[in-house]
C-alpha cells in the first residue's frame, strides 16, 4: 500500500509540476524569422502599433522558453524589407501563394512573414460589400511551407492587420489580435495542422490554444497557449524524430526557495505514508533546479 500510494503522489507531481512555478525549457535548433512589410502598410498603418515588430519577436521567445523549447532568432541578413503587393485590395488564397512565390520564395531555413493590411478572403470576393450575400469569410493568416527539417523552418506567410475585408473600412484589428494571428500562423510554418474546430479543448474557457481554428463557449485563443499535443506534434516534425518531442526543462522559475519548498510540502501529503519520500523527490526535481 505505501508504495501505491508513493506512486500516485509521484505521478501527481509529474502531470501537474508545483503550480507556483513555471519550466523554462533549453532552446533547441534555430527558427530563423524574416520580416517583410506591404508598403502601404508600413506608410500608415504599422505606426498605429507599438513596437510591432519587437513585440511579435518577444511572442516567440517566449513561446520558446515557455511553450515549445526551440530558438527563435530574427534574420538579419541584407535584404528589402519592403515590398510593393500592387493594387489589389482582396485577395485570395490562391493569389496570395501564387504573389509569395513570385515575390518572396520560400527559402531553405527562413520563415518569410509578410505583414500588410488588405483584405483576405478563400475566393478573393469580401461578402461584406455584397448587399444581401448574408455571408461574411475572411482570413487574417495564410502560411504556405515546406517541411520542417534539423531544427530548422522553410515557409513563407502572410498575416493582415485589416479587420475584415471589406474595401470600404480602414479599420485595423488591435495589435493583441495580430500576435494571435501571428503566432498561430508560426505554429503552421513549424508542421502543425490546425487543430480542429470541433476539438473539445477549443471551446473550453478561458483560454484556447494558440493553434486553434476557432472558439466558442466563451473561449479565447490565445498565443501563449499551448496544448501538449502542439508542442509533441511540432517538436517531432521540426527535429523528424519522436524522441526529441518533448522540451527539455532547463531550470524552474520559482519566487524563492521557500516558495517551492512549501510546495512540496503541500503536495507531499503529510502525515500519509510515504510522504517523505514524496517530498524529498519533490525538492531534487524542482527546488535543486531552480533558476538562477
């Protein structure tokens, strides 16, 4: 009975590590990011945000460290960061990937993004300017890549800070929504599919994954969201082996070691059998681990 016991306290500490701390994982491979801006855009509206471009690479380190362990570095080599996407002011998917591969093909270890502010629709036509269509469909991401490989991304995507798609609106969506969109659309440059709209944990309040298509029920998605099967799915494609699926923790960040200490004592159980042990686990695996 004690070591049942022993072995259920154990396996309640591995599921659910000390809540008062979060793992800081070792940053593997190297996502080289690229950023590109639609002239018009860049003229207007990218100074309505705030340190846009600082802020979406903050997003992925720490979606790095927090989420899915893997480096992300901004590209800096010599290239236009500019570029002219025309006149066109819908477009659609099919144009879209047919405008990156002429203007901006993909290139073996960089991920492209393209950030512009024109509307985005599956077929190119915004239903919203359609008097009685009642139908409304656009899209604010679309990534189009090949396959991950050796800790590297090759893919080229674009995300619009227009809301909605219609000709007649000006309007920008907030700078939270854009890292939304731009993350998720990270997660789709490293493999991941999408998870699907009828998935349980999609609709689950508060928060969604940052790889979900859509919520409902109150739900929001969000980019420092993660569920374990984004990051086993993403981290398995990008090093094109399960054995690395899993982030390895480099160290956990707690207030004090007070703080974690109290923590195992909590979870150890006292005064039940095999307590001790429990709690002198605890402390080799997280208070011994800290971060300094």
């Amino acid at each position: 009975m004690k070591k049942f016991l022993l072995a259920l306290m154990l396996l309640a500490i591995h599921a659910d590590p000390a809540s008062a701390a979060r793992a800081r994982y070792e940053l593997e491979g190297e996502i080289k990011v690229r950023f590109y801006y639609d002239q018009s855009f860049y003229s207007t509206g990218f100074w309505n945000y705030s340190n846009l471009q600082t802020d979406l690479l903050n997003a992925l380190n720490y979606t790095g460290t927090y989420g899915l362990g893997l480096k992300f570095v901004q590209d800096t080599s010599n290239f236009n960061f500019l570029v002219d996407m025309g006149s066109r002011q819908t477009w659609s998917r099919n144009q879209s990937r047919d405008w990156l591969q002429a203007n901006l093909p993909i290139t073996t270890g960089i991920v492209k993004v393209l950030i512009h502010s024109r509307g985005m629709t599956p077929d190119g036509i915004c239903y919203d300017d359609i008097p009685g269509s009642n139908l409304s469909s656009y899209d604010q991401g679309l990534t189009f890549r090949a396959l991950p490989a050796g800790g590297k991304a090759s893919s080229h995507l674009m995300v619009t800070a227009k809301a909605g798609c219609s000709v007649n609106s000006t309007a920008l969506i907030t700078q939270a929504s854009l890292k939304d969109t731009f993350v998720h659309e990270i997660g789709h440059a490293l493999a991941h599919p999408g998870n699907d709209n009828r998935m349980a944990q999609c609709k689950t309040p508060p928060q969604a994954s940052a790889m979900c298509h859509s919520v409902a029920g109150g739900a929001r998605r969000s980019w420092q969201k993660w569920f374990a099967q984004d990051v086993t799915l993403i981290r398995t494609e990008v090093f094109d082996t399960s054995s690395r699926q899993y982030p390895r923790v480099q160290c956990y960040e707690y207030s004090s070691y007070q703080v974690c200490n109290d923590e195992c004592l909590n979870t150890a159980g006292f005064p039940n059998p095999g307590a001790t042990e429990v709690y002198e686990n605890c402390k080799r695996n997280y208070c011994d681990k800290m971060c300094r």
